[in-house]
C-alpha cells in the first residue's frame, strides 16, 4: 500500500473513530465496521469480498446517519463510494 494511501486509510478510521462515539443511541451503526471498504472508497481499488459482505450486512439506517453526517458523508457520497455500492450489488438507501 502507498504511503499516501495509508494516510488517507487512517484519516478514514480517525474520523469513522470520531463520528462513532456519539452515536450511543444505535449501538449497531459503527462506521468502523465498514473499514475493510476504505482502500475501495479512498483509494479507487476494487471492492474485497469482506467490504462487499460488511456493506451489504450494514443496515440502512445507519447509511443515511452516514449519508448525513458532515465527517462522514464525502465518503459515502462520493464517487468512489457510489461505485462501491454498485460493484458490491448494495443498495445504497435513499433517506
């Protein structure tokens, strides 16, 4: 993996790890979870069985949360993440 993109890996999971505390009343949606799907989001690899399983496995609820979250959203909206979804046949929600 490149340097830069162990930079933004871990920008990803500081800012999954700070959006995550602060969502006490839904103890299942943990961005941190979808981490196995950060080199296909950030990094335009492609999507591993293992991000295609925890993102087809993450309920909706907490993808709008995600959608809507100022740390977050970029990630999930983003190009790289609506391809994600699509090569992972996910169903990105529509909240």
């Amino acid at each position: 993996m490149a340097a830069a993109a162990k930079v933004a890996l871990v920008c990803f999971l500081l800012v999954a790890l700070a959006a995550a505390p602060g969502a006490v009343e839904a103890a299942t949606c943990s961005p941190t979870q979808l981490t196995p799907c950060a080199p296909a989001i950030i990094g335009n690899a492609a999507p591993t069985a293992a991000c295609c399983g925890k993102l087809k496995a993450h309920p909706a609820s907490c993808l709008c949360k995600y959608k809507k979250d100022p740390n977050l959203q970029r990630y999930v909206n983003s190009p790289n993440g609506k391809k994600v979804f699509a090569a992972c046949k996910a169903r990105l929600p529509k909240c």
